[in-house]
C-alpha cells in the first residue's frame, strides 16, 4: 500500500463524524454493486447466501448496523486493501448518479485531496458527462495548468471540447502518446470552431499547419499585420511567425508518437515529460487564439 491505514482513517472518520453517507442518493445496496460482484461475496449472516442478502438484512430489514460498517468490513477491505480498491471507492462516491450536489462534490474532492496528498495521490476530474465531472486518481506530480482551456470549454458550451482537455490531463502520465494526439486534435477542433464561428470555410481535408495558417491569418496574428511604428514590432513579427511553426512541431511529434498512427512496434515509447511540453504548447496556442477571437470577433 501506498495509500497508508492513517491516511484512510483519516477519511473514513470525516465522513463518519460529519455523517456524510458514501452512498449519496444512491440506495446502499446499488451503490456497493456498482463496485462488487455482491451475490458472490460471502454472507456474515447463517440466515443468508450471499453478501447482498445479509445487507439487505442488516441495512434495511433490521437496520442494526452502522453506517459506517462498510469500513471496518474485511470483505471490501477499504483500510487495508489495496491502494486501487480504496481509490476506486472514493471516486465512486462522486460519480454525478451518486452525488447531484456539485457543491458536496467540491467539499468532499477538497477534503480527501488534503488527506491524500501526504502519501503523494490526488483526485482530479478525467472526463465529463452532461458537464459533470468523472473523477479518476493518479500520483501528485508535474501538472499543467488549463483553466484557460476549460474556460474555453465552457465558454463554446462543448461537451467534445472538456472531453479533450480531460483526456489529455489523464494521459500524460500513464499513456503520453495518448495526450499528444489528442493535442492535435484539440488544436483542429479550435482552430475549425473559430473559422466555422467567422462564417470561413475550407475546402477538402485540410492538415493542421494549413488550418493553423488559415486561422492565423483570418485573425490578423500574421507578421504582415503588425505595423512598422509598434514598439517591439520585430520581436512580436518573430513572435507571430513561430505560431505556425509550433503546430507543424504538434503534427510531427504525433506522427511520430501520438495516437492516430500505426508504428512499428519496435518504436521506443516517448516519456511523460515531453507529452507536458507537447500538451502545454498546444493548450497555450489554442487559449491564445480563442481569447484573440473572442476579443475580435465581428
């Protein structure tokens, strides 16, 4: 175990002392199905065959148990299981059909993230359904920074483009070569939405540096537009001039290691530092160009 007993226990008595169910608005028994397989698990109870009978029995029938039993339990081993278990569990706890209060949601990521991070884990939200989020669970480490890519998200009201971001959030670290086609795809997609929302359409499949270009240009973020008398006129041209060059660098880190591809299957694997450079140069441009569109549009 990574995640320590302390730790857990930690956990389990805030939501014990503060009475929060784990279940939610869930009923208890659908709950725990969701997680296990409950008519395999053993019963505590002679009178029952399986784990979903004695529950059903002590939970509901009788309701002699705690609600806190589920803890100190040694079929779900929570305190002393594995690190995957336990963590499964609390995310469980925050999926939008257990929990419809965004803002009990919030409280309780804050308090088991506080507990968490003494032994280097964190919740984060890695995908979205209906605008809700889907948590996950990875090592505290390297994060990038994209509310500006979010606010973006919800600015366009786009469920495909909050996909992308939490798809490239929750790869860096275990599939970068994940994160960095869908950094390419994040840059089409703005790219497209900006062009499509200024009424300029493209003809044919258009590659990413062409749609980067075209975008650029419709902008006016082109070395040619920036007049002679600007101050720093040179360094914003040079500026300017490196943003192309930036997602034909996407396009061909992808075709090399992204997703999207078939490789050979001897080819090396690339780290999770450079899918951050990657993911971070793609999110920077793409909040750049919406900001600028956003801040022009007609």
């Amino acid at each position: 175990m990574n995640i320590s007993e302390i730790t857990r226990r930690s956990i389990t008595d805030y939501l014990t002392n503060k009475k929060v169910q784990y279940f939610g608005d869930m009923d208890e028994l659908d709950f725990l199905s969701r997680l296990y397989d409950l008519e395999a698990m053993p019963s505590h109870d002679r009178r029952c065959k399986t784990a979903s009978g004695d529950i059903t029995t002590h939970r509901v029938s009788f309701n002699d148990w705690k609600d806190d039993w589920v803890f100190a339990d040694e079929r779900f081993n929570l305190l002393k299981g594995s690190d995957e278990n336990f963590l499964r569990f609390l995310c469980e706890m925050l999926h939008p059909l257990v929990r419809r209060s965004p803002k009990e949601v919030n409280d309780l990521v804050k308090i088991f993230n506080k507990h968490l991070a003494v032994d280097g884990w964190e919740l984060y939200a890695k995908d979205h359904i209906s605008r809700r989020r889907i948590f996950g669970t990875r090592p505290i480490g390297l994060k990038l920074d994209l509310r500006g890519s979010r606010a973006m998200a919800a600015a366009l009201d786009a469920d495909y483009v909050h996909r992308q971001i939490s798809r490239m959030e929750a790869a860096i670290d275990n599939e970068p070569d994940l994160a960095i086609g869908t950094a390419k795809e994040f840059v089409e997609t703005v790219c497209k939405t900006i062009l499509s929302e200024r009424k300029i359409q493209l003809s044919g499949c258009t590659d990413i540096p062409t749609l980067t270009k075209e975008t650029l240009k419709e902008l006016k973020l082109v070395p040619e537009g920036v007049p002679e008398q600007s101050r720093g006129s040179e360094i914003l041209r040079r500026v300017l001039s490196n943003l192309a060059t930036i997602t034909q660098g996407i396009a061909e880190i992808r075709g090399l290691y992204g997703t999207g591809h078939g490789r050979d299957a001897k080819t090396q694997p690339i780290k999770s530092r450079h899918a951050k450079l990657v993911v971070g140069a793609a999110v920077a441009l793409a909040t750049f160009l919406f900001e600028t569109h956003k801040e022009t549009k007609p």
